[in-house]
C-alpha cells in the first residue's frame, strides 16, 4: 500500500513540475567570453518597449526565467541597450542562446518560435541569394541587366513561399508580426493588402495585426482611384503651396531629399521631361523631406529643379510624407487635373509615357 502510495506522489509530483515547467520561461545563455556585464530582456507590447528581465553574465553564462501571459517578441540588448544581441519570440517554454559564426544562435523555444525560424531560414536564403547576384554583376557588369531579372525570378518565388506560410500559420502571433514588420519594405499597396487578407482573426487581434490594419486605412487614402491629400507647405523661392489649388492638366507629386543620389539621379530626368511637357500643361511639385534648409536650396539649384519645391523641413517626421504613406524615396504620385491619383511610383521613360498619355486624353 505504501508503495502504491509512493508511486502516485511520483506521478503527481511529476505531472506538477511538468505543468510548473510549461508555465513559465527559461531563458539560458552559454556565450563564452563574447559578452559581459549586465543584460536586458524588453518586450515590445501595445504599451511600448518595457523591461522585464535584468541577468548578470558570469563566466559567459545568464539565465531569465518568468512568466508570460500570451506570445510576445523580446529583444535582448546590453544594459545601454545600445545594440540588439538577440530577438526571440517569448512563451513558457525553455530556450538556449549561444554564440555562432557571426550572431547569437536562439534554439529551443515554443511553437511560436519554430514558426518564426521557418520565416527566418526564407528570408536568410533570400538575403543570401541577393549576395551571391550582387557579386556576379560585380565580376561581369555587363550581365547585369539578366541577372537582375533572375534575382527577380527568386524574389517572386520566395514572395509565394513566404505569403504559403502565411496562410499555413494564419492565426499565429508571429504571421501577423512578419506581416507588420515588413510594411515598410511592401510598396505595393495591393500586396499588403493581399497578406493582411491572409492572416486569421486572432493573428488580427494582436498588435501587429492592427498595425497592419491601421495602415491599410492610411493607404487607403493615397491608393490609384482616390483624390490625392491635400497640403499646404512652404515654396523655397517664398510664399506657400496649396496642391489642390495648384492648377495644371497632370501633376506629379515627387518625394525626394538633397541626401538621396538616387533621387538626384531622376532629377536630370525629371527636367527633360517638364521641359517637354510643361507648356502642354505639366506641374512638377517635388516635396523634399529635408531638415536642413541650405542644404535642400542647394540641391534645388545644382539640380536646376526649376518647378515648385516645397518642404516642412521635418525630415523623417515630415507630415506630408507620413500622409502619403511614403516608405522610401524617390516617390511619385500622378495626378490628374482634379487631384485624383492615376499612378504612383514611375520614373524615366515610364513617368514620361504616362504623362504624354494623360495630355493627349486632355485634348
């Protein structure tokens, strides 16, 4: 009877510590002599970045251990947090971090983050793939052309296998996070659109879902169909411009910012074809997202920019950008003479094509 007995406290005692185990974290570190001193563990919440671990390395090796109440990313990050050492995807399960070839290496871990490393493993083999082009272009310049659609070909590609995760892990935390962290690299409204659309209700819920759904709503007003936001900003010869009140038969709204060569590059393009087409009834207002203002009329008349140039001078923080959703410069938006957006993003020969295309419906 005794042993009955003392077998069934076994059990129990085991179960119990096996339901202790999976409802809290451990977070072990085994890094050598690589890192030292004191470290952080923020999590990144709807109430912004919050600390909630603090571990002291000694001989190479920390340890967090707690609770979570739900999935959550977590950084890990020197006491100035002055660098990212590692990010994970925290639940109540035990993880190792230890040092690899040229980051920190996360294993273990819960369901979460063996979804995050299936996304991860794709983005890494793409980033690799990139390396491997760039360094063919470099060695035979003259391939460039073909090599960059074959790097296209493997974009596309790596796109469909990423939006099949997607849909695979739907009501995953960490679907909705891979949606919203890559917002600002999707400039196609449509393909955000598309990955929203493949995410669950409850991967909508989290943080990263409604991200992703606040800036739907965003592009939403900047979208081709729609009437173009108005703004107001100052011109750099003097006086204020009104876009709605700008009159003209195709305007083009150009982002753009004296640090940007790609951006000055399109200058010289941009002046053919104002050239050409402004006495046929073309405004080019190009909105800098300078913060230093001799810097911005400097580049205005190295550039001969001679349209309408307008800024906040607020930089990142420009309010005009932020309303047009812009995510990377340069950035064009065409407007017809009522202020609706006909295309966005062409330049060159294609900006040109459109614009000659747009005046001669106007005849």
């Amino acid at each position: 009877m005794k042993r009955i007995l003392f077998t069934v406290c076994m059990l129990l005692g085991c179960v119990l510590f096996t339901m202790a185990q999976e409802d809290s974290y451990k977070i072990e570190g085994k890094l050598g002599n690589t890192v030292n001193g004191k470290l952080l563990l923020v999590a990144n919440t709807d109430k912004g970045m919050l600390d909630i671990g603090e571990a002291t390395v000694t001989n190479g090796e920390f340890e967090f251990t707690g609770r979570m109440p739900e999935v959550t990313l977590v950084y890990l990050m020197p006491m100035k947090k002055n660098a990212l050492l590692a990010a994970l995807m925290l639940e109540n399960a035990h993880y190792t971090i230890t040092m690899g070839t040229n980051e920190l290496v996360v294993e273990g871990g819960g369901e979460a983050q063996k979804i995050w490393r299936e996304f991860n493993d794709l983005d890494k083999s793409l980033a690799q793939k990139r390396l491997q082009i760039q360094a063919q272009v470099q060695m035979n310049p003259s391939q460039e052309a073909g090599l960059q659609r074959e790097f296209k070909k493997i974009v596309d590609k790596a796109d469909a296998e990423e939006l099949a995760l997607l849909k695979k892990y739907n009501n995953s935390f960490v679907a909705a996070y891979v949606v919203a962290s890559k917002m600002a690299q999707i400039l196609d409204d449509a393909k955000l659109k598309e990955r929203y659309e493949a995410l669950g209700e409850e991967a909508r819920a989290t943080i990263y879902g409604k991200q992703v759904a606040d800036e739907l709503v965003k592009l939403e007003k900047v979208t081709v169909g729609a009437v173009a936001p108005n703004f107001s900003a100052p011109l750099a010869d003097g006086g204020v411009l009104s876009l709605h009140e700008t009159k003209a038969k195709v305007k083009v709204v150009d982002f753009w910012a004296s640090w940007c060569l790609p951006c000055r590059q399109e200058n010289v393009n941009l002046i053919k074809i104002y050239k050409r087409y402004r006495p046929k009834g073309l405004e080019i207002i190009s909105v800098s997202i300078d913060d230093n203002k001799q810097a911005w009329l400097s580049a205005i008349g190295q550039d001969g920019c001679d349209w309408k140039n307008v800024s906040d001078l607020k930089g990142g923080q420009s309010e005009i950008a932020a309303d047009y959703c812009v995510k990377g410069i340069p950035c064009t938006f065409i407007l017809d003479g009522e202020n609706r957006i006909v295309a966005k993003n062409l330049r060159g020969k294609d900006l040109e094509k459109k614009i000659d295309e747009m005046l001669k419906k106007k005849k």
